[in-house]
C-alpha cells in the first residue's frame, strides 16, 4: 500500500503501518463543497430573486407613483367639483355628524379655500337647516346603500349643479360629486319658454296639431286641444284609432272630408283645407273645426305613409260670420224700412201739413165767422195730428238707440183714468160714442210709470175712437192675480179680421191705409209694455169690436204722494184790479210773439232775451210768474232758475222745453221749477197751467 506522504526509508523494514483515522474534512469533503456549491446557488437564485423582485416593487411604485400623479393631475384638474367626508355616527348607527376630508381645487375655486373647510364638522360649518337637510341624506343613503343625487342652486355665483353622494365601501365615507349644469338648466329653461310659448300660441288659437299614420291607421294629436275628441287624458299626447276621430264628425259633413283626405292620399291635391262640424259629447253642442292636412312621409314605394295637419277651432267665427249674415239681412232690411218710413213719413207728414198751410191760408181770407171757425179746428186737429206723428218719431227713435228711460213713482190709478176719461172725451165730436172708464176699485194706487201707462192707453183709445163710428169705449184695469194688474180698452167698432191680428203690433202696419197715422202707435205700445215687464195683446172679432189688453208687475204702493216737504206756500195777497205780471225768459222773436199774443190781453209781460237777462228783470220787477225756457245763451234757464230761486224760493216758475220726455220732466221738477210745457206751446194748456199755479199763490182781495 502506497502511503501518501510518507517517507519509508526513515521506517524499519519490519515497521508495521497502522492507518491513522480520518478527520471530519478528509470523511465529508465532498459533502461539503456539494453543500456549498448548491447553497452558493440558492443564494445566486435568491439574490437575482430578490434584485427580480426589488426590480418589479420599483416597477410596481413608479406605476403608484404615475398613478398616484395621474390622481392627483385629475383630482385637481377635472372640472367636477369634489368633496370628501368622513362619517361621525352614535352608537346606533345614526349619522350625527360629519367632518371634510378632502376638497379638490373646483371646490375651492367654487366654494371656500380648503383650510376654512377641511377638518371641520359640518354642524360647525352648516346652517342648522341645511344640516339637518344633509344628514336626512346621508342616513337615507346609508339606509338604502344607494348613489342618491339632487339639485342645487347657488346664490352666491347664481349656478345651477347636480350632487351625486356616493358611500364608500367602509361606510365611512361619503363622496360627494358637483356637475354645474347651468347651460343645461339655461337651455332647458329656454326651451321650457319656447314650448310654453308655443302652446300659448297654439292655445290660444285654438289649434290641435295631429299627425295619421296610414299603416296603422292612428292619430296622434294634442289632447290638450283635441277638440274632436274631448276626452279628458293625463297624457300630454296620445293615439286613437281614426276611426274613433272620425266619428266625432257631424253625419252631414263626413263624406265631404272622407272624400277630401282621399284626395289627398291619392296625391291628387297636394294639401287640403276642409271645414266641418263635429258634435261635442259634453254638452252636446255643435263645434266648428277647420282641418288642414299635406302629406309627410312616403314608403318605398312612394305611397302616403304618415299625414301631418292642424285642427282650428273656428266656432266663434262661424258665429261672428252668421251674425255678419244676419246684420247685413238686418242692414238690407233697415234700409227698405227706412226707405219705406222715408216714403210713409213723407205721406203722413204732409197730409196734416197740407191741411195746416192751406187753411192757414184760406184763413187770412175768410170773412165769414163759422168759416174760421171751422178752419180753425181743422187747423187745430191737424196741428194735434202732426204733433203725435212727431213724438212718435221721437220714441221710435229712443226705442231705436235703446236711451227710452222710466222713472217710477206711487201713482193713482183711479185719478189717472178719470183724467184721461174727461180729457178723451173731448176729441170725441158725435153723440154716437160714449167713453167709460170703468172702475173696478174705491182706491188703486200702484208703483209704476205714468207717463208711460198714460202714453199707452192714449194711444189704444185714440185707436178705438178712429175705428169706431157709434157704441160704446170703455177702459179700465182688472186683476188676473195679486200681483199682475190687467188694463183693457174694448171698443164696439169695426173689429180686425183673424188673419191680421197676428201683425197689428208690427211697424208702420195700418188696418186701413186711408185712416190717419204712422202705423207706429201699436208697436211703440208694445215695446213700452215689454221695458216694463208685461205683455200686450188684442181679442177682436171682425164686425163686432175689439179689445186691447196689456198687463204689468202690480206692486201696490200706500197712496201718500211726496210733496217738497210738505210745507204750505205762502200765498200773496194783491187787488182784484191789479194786472199780474208774468216774465217770459224766452231767446226766439217767433216763440215770444205766439206767448204775447195769447197772454197780452190778461198779464203784464216782461221779456228777457237770455237767463242772465231774466234774473236780473226778475231782481227789478218781481214778476208773480215765470216762463223760463230751457236752452238760451249766456245762461240757460237751469242756471237761471238757480240763480231765482236764490232770491225767492216762492214764485211760480214754468219752464218751456221742446224736450217732453220723462227724464227731462224729472230734471225739471229737481231743478226748482214748479211745472213745465212743452213746444209746441197749446194756448188753452198753457193758460190752464198758468191759472192753477196763480190760484195757489194768489189772493185777490
């Protein structure tokens, strides 16, 4: 055995080699350096492991990082405004406060710097209503555990905004989004103005756009102004079936305007414009509906699709256009009425003239005493004649412009028709006819018109006298019912045939065309009768008489008359032989020559040219009456009367007017005259005026 490492020739040759034990390195060396080698490679590995994984960490922070400043460029660079709060909340769960975390720029730039914000309570921060708003919030959206958002307005940069709240996954957080939607809100607005607008228009014009789709036979309309339907929708649109839209059509009209839209679906006509009725199921009514319509939409094989059109609402103006109708019938009418009143006025007009100017004529001439005589009542009778045919005119004419006034008073029904029994009486000239009023009560006073019941009954007996050659006209009043009085005039004449009975109350209508009159009397009567709330008829048989009746509203009033407070006039004491003076305020030569000449031979007359003139005669002379006529220059007789009456609230004053109608007479009476007359001035009227006033003012000793 070779021995390493020893040397043999330094050992005896019978030495006896004993090997020595081999030590740890020597039995495990190459365990070892195996070991090491591998454990060199796994920290090798582990070295370029971890140099891999510090290389992905710097990798995975630079991308932090990027991300991190790609955040922070978007937090503070992104438009939205951005807020974040942390929630306080009690040991229920309850919401009770919150503290901001975090404002982005926006915020800031919006709002308030973050250092007045950020880490301060909200209940330090917030209106107390407000706050109690928000926590509301964020309690329901931690309830629900939903996005909630609503709408903000700022007072302060006047800007409109949308708030998202989200909740953070922790629920420790809200994050709150602000979009300013101000452009959107403008152009919502805008076009909220425009619509509105546009409904006024269409509103107000009565329009209802529509729209037929051919296919599926609908109509898409306004139900807001479906006037066809009228059917009460919530929808602002809605579709029905044409046939449903259709049968809203009058029956009459439906053909024409099936016919029209076919027309226009075969392309015919390019549009149509189409005015029918239809019948509103409401009430029943009929509307008028003017539809326009042009086609919209073709298919592929350029057929109508859709139809586009309008429906106007022209009742009114189919109304305004019957009335036009109407008034220029009415106009035409008027016109031949007036050229028939023209015609009839010129004939009645100048028949009692040409009696007037004739016999006036013939009188200058006449030598013999009953020839003027004669002559003189002819002339009287027509004067009376023309005078009704005149105030005819006027009352036709007040009755025209609708101005024909009442003034009611307590009137005395029995004295009334005994006057008018004995001033009748007069205008008839034959023993052959006898005028009765036949009372039926002691006592009637009643609350109505005078002047009017009177006008009327004198036109019914002044027809009952033309009409009647011998018999009997009797007048009175009855009661149909307590609170209805019935006044009749029956006459034994020549009666009016059935068929004609129906028209006697129509204008300008005469039984016979060769009596005297205007054919106005009876339908002046009637319009009278109609103003005071009655009616008016006639009963009559041909041959053997006729009776007129009208009724009014019977109101019965206590019979005591209201005086000027009921004092007693002083009376004057004079001579029987002294002259009375009478001053005659009148501006007309004519006028004051006709007074002269019928009081000349019993008065001493003053003339005064104007009102101003005659107060100050009056101031000189003392008159003991006035003739005060209404319209003069300077000063009218009112003003002049005013002016008396301040000196002497006793003298008799009479004022003169050409106006007879009942508001003048009550004006008159106001004004502090004590009676009036009209023109065309009646010498025995006026006489018997005069005298009753002077009896009650003077005492001849």
């Amino acid at each position: 055995m070779e021995i390493t490492n020893v040397d043999k020739s330094l050992c005896p040759n019978d030495a006896i080699y004993y090997f020595k034990p081999e030590n740890f390195w020597t039995q495990h060396k190459s365990t070892i350096l195996i070991t090491i080698g591998v454990l060199l490679l796994l920290v090798i590995y582990f070295l370029i492991f971890q140099i891999s994984l510090l290389k992905k960490n710097k990798l995975l922070k630079d991308k932090e990082v990027h991300t991190l400043s790609q955040y922070r460029d978007l937090f503070n660079n992104m438009p939205i405004i951005y807020t974040q709060q942390e929630l306080i909340c009690d040991p229920a769960g309850q919401i009770i406060d919150f503290v901001t975390v975090n404002v982005n720029p926006e915020f800031e730039k919006i709002f308030v710097p973050r250092q007045k914000i950020v880490g301060k309570k909200g209940s330090e921060i917030t209106p107390t209503r407000d706050f109690s708003a928000q926590l509301y919030i964020y309690n329901t959206i931690l309830k629900n555990q939903n996005l909630c958002n609503t709408e903000y307005f700022n007072n302060s940069n006047k800007r409109y905004y949308d708030i998202f709240f989200r909740l953070t996954s922790d629920k420790k957080y809200i994050d709150i989004f602000c979009l300013d939607t101000t452009d959107i809100q403008t152009a919502r607005q805008n076009l909220a103005s425009i619509n509105h607008k546009l409904a006024m228009s269409l509103d107000v014009a009565n329009i209802t756009p529509w729209k037929w789709d051919l296919n599926k036979k609908t109509i898409l309309c306004d139900v807001n102004r479906a006037t066809e339907l009228s059917m009460e929708l919530e929808e602002d649109e809605l579709s029905v079936p044409d046939r449903k839209y259709f049968a809203k059509i009058h029956k009459e009209d439906l053909p024409s305007v099936l016919q029209a839209y076919q027309d226009l679906i075969e392309k015919k006509i390019p549009k149509i414009k189409k005015e029918y009725r239809v019948i509103n199921p409401k009430n029943g009514e009929i509307d008028w509906i003017e539809a326009r319509a042009t086609i919209d939409k073709l298919d592929s094989n350029n057929n109508p699709q859709t139809l586009i059109g309008s429906s106007l609402v022209i009742t009114e103006r189919k109304k305004m256009e019957q009335d036009l109708r109407e008034a220029k019938l009415k106009a035409e009418e008027s016109n031949r009425l007036k050229s028939a009143f023209l015609a009839n006025m010129s004939h009645e007009i100048r028949t009692p003239l040409n009696a007037i100017v004739g016999f006036s004529n013939i009188l200058t001439t006449a030598e013999n005493d009953d020839d003027k005589k004669e002559y003189i009542d002819i002339i009287e009778n027509n004067n009376t004649l023309l005078l009704q045919l005149i105030n005819d005119i006027l009352d036709l004419s007040k009755i025209e412009a609708g101005t024909l006034d009442f003034n009611y008073t307590s009137v005395n029904i029995n004295g009334l028709l005994s006057e008018m029994e004995h001033s009748m009486a007069l205008k008839i000239h034959t023993e052959d006819i006898k005028l009765l009023f036949t009372k039926k009560q002691d006592s009637c006073f009643m609350h109505t018109e005078k002047n009017r019941l009177q006008q009327i009954l004198t036109n019914l007996i002044n027809n009952a006298i033309k009409f009647t050659q011998k018999g009997t006209i009797s007048f009175g009043y009855e009661f149909p019912g307590s609170s209805i009085i019935r006044f009749f005039v029956s006459d034994t004449g020549c009666g009016i045939p059935q068929a004609q009975q129906q028209s006697i109350f129509g204008r300008f209508v005469k039984l016979n065309n060769f009596e005297q009159g205007s054919g106005l009397g009876l339908s002046i009567c009637e319009t009278i009768v109609n103003k005071m709330g009655g009616k008016i008829g006639v009963d009559s048989e041909e041959g053997k008489g006729s009776t007129f009746w009208f009724t009014l509203p019977f109101e019965a009033t206590s019979g005591i008359l209201k005086s000027k407070d009921h004092q007693e006039t002083p009376v004057t004491e004079i001579s029987k032989n002294e002259k009375l003076t009478i001053l005659i305020a009148e501006d007309n030569p004519s006028n004051y020559k006709l007074f002269e000449s019928i009081l000349k031979r019993e008065y001493i007359l003053l003339h005064a040219w104007n009102g101003e003139e005659a107060v100050e005669l009056y101031r000189e002379y003392k008159p003991h009456l006035i003739l005060m006529d209404i319209n003069m220059p300077v000063l009218d007789g009112y003003g002049a009367t005013k002016k008396i009456r301040e000196i002497s609230s006793t003298v008799p004053i009479i004022a003169v007017t050409a106006y007879a109608f009942t508001e003048d007479e009550d004006k008159i009476l106001r004004s502090g005259f004590d009676g009036y007359t009209s023109k065309p001035i009646n010498a025995n009227t006026l006489k018997n005026k005069i005298s009753d006033l002077l009896k009650n003012r003077i005492l001849f000793i």
